[in-house]
C-alpha cells in the first residue's frame, strides 16, 4: 500500500489573500488595456 506524503506546511503572511485579490483585479485591468490597445 503506498502512502501519499504531506505536502510541506508553509506558512502565509497575514492578509495574504488581499495580495491575491489585488493581483488578480490587475491582471484583468491589464488583460483589458491590452485588448483596447490592439483594438484601437
């Protein structure tokens, strides 16, 4: 029987999913721009 190994404990920093929040609202502000940009 094969057991699966842990995945290795990392720890975050506080507040770490507004960073995510934030990048990700960036990269559609810049996906955005850059379909205007070529559409122009």
């Amino acid at each position: 029987m094969l057991v699966e190994p842990q995945p290795p404990l990392i720890q975050l920093p506080k507040g770490w999913q507004d960073y995510v929040k934030s990048a990700v609202l960036y990269a559609i502000v810049l996906a955005h721009y850059s379909i205007v940009y070529a559409r122009a």
